[in-house]
C-alpha cells in the first residue's frame, strides 16, 4: 500500500537528487534536500485538509489529482508562479522575467520579496476564509468543545466570516500604510495592492468554494437518484445508469483544490528565498516536495485516518488560521518558516494524540459496557 501510493514520490525524488547533482554538483542536492523537507513540513496540514476533499472523489479524479495535479503544483505554483509574480510587479514581459531568474537571480530574488505583501494578503485572506468556515460550522465532533460551541453559535450569524476576514484584511491594510510611512516609503500604493489583493484572495474563495459547494450538493443528489435507479435496474434486470454529473463536480473540486493548494505554497516559495535564489534547485526541491504532500493525500484518504482520527481535521484547519495569521503579519514582519513549520506540526500532533485519547476512552466505554455491571453480582462477603 505505501509503495503503491509513494511509488512515484520516491522515483520523482531519485530523478529529483540526480538532476541536483548533475545540475550542480553536491552541493545543490544538499539545498533540494533541505528544501523538500521544508515543502513537507510547511505543508502537512495542506495534506491532511486535501483529504477531508479527496476522499469524496472516486478513483478516477484521485488519480487525476495525483498526475495532472503535481504538474500543477510543481510547474505552475513552483516555477511558474514566481516568474509570474516578477513580470506583473516589475512590468515585464515573462520571457525577460524567466531571463531575470536563470542570469540575474540576485534581481530576481528582490523582485518577488518586493512582491511579497501582495503574495501574502491574497494568500492570507483565502486561508483565513477556510479557517472562519470550519470554526464557525456546528459539527458534531468537536475537539475544543470550549471554543467552539460559542464559535458555532455566533457561526449562525449570515456572512460572519465574510465580514471577519474583510476587517482583518482593513487592518492589515492600515498598518502596512504606517509601517512604510514610518520607513519613509511612498507607499498608498502599496497599501491599495494589499487590499486588492486581499480581497482578490477572498472573491477566489467564495467563486470557487462557492461552486465546489454546489456541485458537491448537485452530486449527492444525483448519486441518491442513481442508487435508487440502480436498485430499480437490478430488480428489472437492466444495465446500470452512469452519472454524467460526476466529472462536472469532481471537476470544480480539483480546482478548489489546486487553489487550495496555491495558497499553502506561497509560504514556502518564499521561504524558498532563505535557502537559494537559483530556480532551478528551488523547482526540483519544491516539486519533490508537493509530490509528497500529494501522495500522503492519497494515503491518509485510502487508509481512511480522517475517519480513525477525527480531530486531525479540526487540528489542520487550527494549523490553516494560523498560517493565514502568519502569512497577514509577513506583511510588517519577517516570521523564520522553521516557526511557521513548527505551528503546523504541534498542531496536527495535538490534534492526532487527543484523537488517540478519545479512540482510547471509547474502547473502555464498549468494554465496560460488554462487561456485567459489579452493581448487580453479589459480592458474597
């Protein structure tokens, strides 16, 4: 089961480390080494919110999600992505851009840092969108029940989130503004790029969450409608019906996904820049990177550990509001990735041992029940 759903992160990253050394020599398959670890770790809880979405595909759009999906995320948000980036804000054209990133990337890396504010508050706002959705939602599980309870209640009130992440983004705006004027920058304008881009970030969010929602209540009415056909078919002796509506749906989920997946990567294109300028490395070591975070997608859905653990999903959506939170402070203040990674990580490992916990306690709950109640057999003393 491992090596059938890692096979391919272990091939990319054989081919990944022998391009490294060939590209140049052993000193850059140490940097794409450090670097897809650090895409793992920064990472992590991407995989386990993938999954919760992963596991309502079928078999076909898991596997799209592995192919067409990686080329994606390691072509597009890995190396295309920050080429993009430098010809918008630099106002050039693209092939001058890639021209910066393969001879000038000293120039190339300033480019992308001056572009950063704008990177942040798009990707910030669409995190911190994700984060208010799952909070606010009354769930039948819930992990720290003493927040959430009240967070669920005040969730009943339309367009909460919305109006949340719109004075976070205000916020954030404002002291951007002052922080540049106190440094003694023009910087109105910068000030309108984090707002537009924040809320860019959150139009994204409500176009393409919007559209999966939908599509996902179309196609479990569809699928009610198909089952119920199914039964009627086999009771008739008649070939079953396929659901065209399916692929439609499942389309507008991989997106969402591939949005979702774009907004995690921004933290570590950028944190990128700690490690190496050179584009070439920062691709093969992001890419390795992504690779994996898919695969373990796939994993976590196969072995079904969202359901085995169920506060894994509370602890990565906590890891996502504190990414986003992280992501919006980037904008005044320089944050280590290490910290950023390590957030993740003690988050979702809190949330993995209190699943264990409770796993535990409701073991003992079914035993104790299975065995004869001590206050009903005489205690013949």
């Amino acid at each position: 089961m491992v090596l059938k759903t890692f096979g391919w992160s272990f091939a990319i990253t054989v081919l990944g480390l022998i391009a490294a050394v060939f590209y140049d020599g052993w000193t850059a398959l140490g940097l794409v080494a450090i670097l897809a670890i650090m895409e793992i770790s920064l990472s992590f809880d991407n995989a386990v919110v993938n999954a919760g979405i992963l596991k309502k595909m079928n078999a076909f759009w898991q596997k799209i999600f592995l192919t067409v999906g990686v080329l994606i995320a390691v072509f597009g948000m890995r190396l295309v992505f920050p080429v993009v980036i430098v010809a918008i804000s630099a106002k050039m054209g693209p092939v001058e851009a890639v021209d910066l990133a393969f001879n000038q990337p000293n120039r190339y890396q300033q480019l992308v840092t001056d572009a950063h504010p704008s990177i942040a508050a798009f990707g910030g706002m669409f995190l911190l969108m994700i984060f208010l959705d799952f909070i606010f939602e009354d769930r039948d599980i819930k992990w720290l029940g003493w927040l959430e309870r009240p967070l669920a209640k005040l969730g009943k009130v339309d367009m909460l989130s919305v109006c949340i992440a719109l004075i976070v983004l205000l916020v954030c705006a404002m002291t951007f503004a002052t922080h540049a004027h106190q440094h003694g920058g023009v910087h109105a304008d910068k000030q309108s790029t984090v707002l537009i881009s924040g809320i860019a970030g959150l139009i994204t969010y409500l176009v393409v969450g919007g559209l999966s929602s939908f599509f996902e209540n179309r196609l479990e009415e569809e699928e009610e409608r198909e089952h119920e056909a199914e039964e009627k078919a086999a009771r008739e002796g008649k070939p079953k019906s396929a659901v065209v509506l399916a692929g439609q749906a499942a389309f507008f989920m991989f997106l969402y996904l591939e949005v979702l997946d774009a907004s995690f990567s921004f933290d570590g294109v950028i944190g990128a820049f700690a490690i190496t300028n050179d584009i070439v490395i920062m691709a093969l070591g992001l890419g390795i990177g992504a690779m994996y975070v898919r695969s373990l997608t796939v994993y976590l859905v196969r072995q079904g550990t969202l359901d085995d653990y169920v506060y894994l999903e509370h602890g990565a959506h906590y890891a996502i509001g504190a990414l986003a939170v992280i992501l919006l402070v980037t904008i005044r203040y320089e944050i280590n990735e290490i910290i950023t990674g390590l957030v993740g990580v003690i988050l979702i490992a809190w949330s993995f041992f209190s699943s264990v916990r409770r796993n535990k306690r409701l073991a003992a709950e079914e035993g104790n029940a299975g065995s004869p109640d001590k206050s009903e057999v005489p205690s013949g003393v």
